[in-house]
C-alpha cells in the first residue's frame, strides 16, 4: 500500500465546531452579556418594585399655591410652568391663587386657606433683596411643602415624584414607607390632609386636572 495513502487514512479529521442553537451563548461571552434587558428587575432606592407601577393610583393630596398676579413676572410665570407640569401628569390638585385681588377671590376660599397656612409656618419663605417673602409657586403634598418649580422638576427627573403621589415614598425625608402611614416611619412627620372636606365642591376651591375644572368624583 502506498506509505502516503496510509497516513491519510490515519489521521483523524479536524473536530468542526457545533452550531450553537438560537438560545446558546458562547463560553467566552461575559455574563453581563448575557442579561437580557427584559428580564431586568426595575428598582427605587436599591428596591425592587411593582413592574406595573406606572398604573399605581394617585392617594395624595396635592395643592398648588400659585399667583395670577402678572406684576411678579416671575412668580407668575413660574405658576404657569409648575400647573404645566401636574397637567402634563394628569395629576389632580387643588389650585390656591395668593392673588387677594383675582377676580373670583370673593367666592373662593383661597386667600383664608393661604392666610392660615402661612400662620402655622407651613409655607416656605425666601429672602430676595434682603426681603422675606412667601414661595411661589409651591407645591404641598399630604400637608408637606415640596418646594418651588425646580423642587417639582427635580422629583420627576429623578423619579421620585410619582412615589411621593402614591404615598410610597415620604414627602418630607424621600424614606420607602406604607401607603396607609399617617407618620413618617423614618423622621416621624405627621402627613395631614390641609383642605376641609367642605370645601372640595368645587365651589369653594379649584380643583384641577389637566388644565379643566373637576367637581368631586370627576376624576
């Protein structure tokens, strides 16, 4: 036989690598690799939460203090910023103007509620010009000053906000907590709801969602 016929039969033919099947991931692939996004599990403070969470109820109360008075430019303009922002949400809350002199200022509770709440110091203040002056606009979430404009934009960029309507989260210190908690189980504020039950008619205070008057039950 020929000595070059015997080596070929031999030697043993090169193993061929096997196809790897639609759901096989190579050995030398990372295992971050092989995280599928989908399969990821959304969090909120190192927590994992509710993937239908978007769907979560609004459970606070949320007022708006603003001012239609157009000679502070600045205050009003940054009202007409902070309602585009809860319209935007479809969130629902009650609209207080500081304006004494708005035109329906005489059938609305408005100026008695922003009298009351600034005796009882719940209202944020800031000096300007060496002047102290009340906030505006400011948002109060379950009797808790949230803050100003920016204070609103910056919950909802960091996704915050959302939690703190579905009383998730506290207003006051951002601590995870029950959505039935009456206190705070971290800085033990107390959360209060600031407008009579008599007032909520429509008559007596704006109620808004979506930049359209709503009566009780209209939500």
């Amino acid at each position: 036989m020929d000595p070059s016929v015997l080596q070929e039969a031999t030697e043993l033919p090169e193993e061929q690598p096997q196809d790897q099947g639609p759901n096989e991931v190579p050995d030398d692939q990372t295992a971050s690799d092989q995280v599928d996004g989908s399969d990821a599990t959304a969090t909120h403070q190192g927590q994992p939460v509710d993937e239908n969470y978007g769907e979560a109820e609004q459970l606070a109360e949320v007022i708006l203090v603003t001012t239609s008075l157009g000679g502070m430019k600045r205050q009003f303009f940054q009202s007409k910023l902070a309602q585009h922002i809860l319209d935007c949400k479809g969130i629902v809350y009650y609209l207080i103007d500081a304006n004494r002199d708005f035109t329906r200022a005489a059938a609305l509770k408005d100026h008695l509620l922003f009298e009351q709440w600034n005796s009882e110091g719940l209202l944020k203040k800031e000096t300007v010009n060496g002047r102290e002056s009340i906030i505006l606009p400011q948002l109060i979430i379950d009797g808790i000053s949230i803050g100003s404009t920016k204070d609103i934009q910056d919950l909802e960029d960091d996704g915050d906000l959302d939690y703190i309507l579905a009383r998730m989260t506290c207003p006051q210190c951002f601590a995870e907590k029950g959505q039935d908690a009456v206190q705070c189980p971290q800085c033990k504020t107390q959360y209060r709801m600031k407008i009579n039950p008599e007032y909520v008619d429509g008559v007596d205070v704006q109620r808004i969602c979506q930049g359209v008057l709503v009566g009780v039950g209209e939500e």
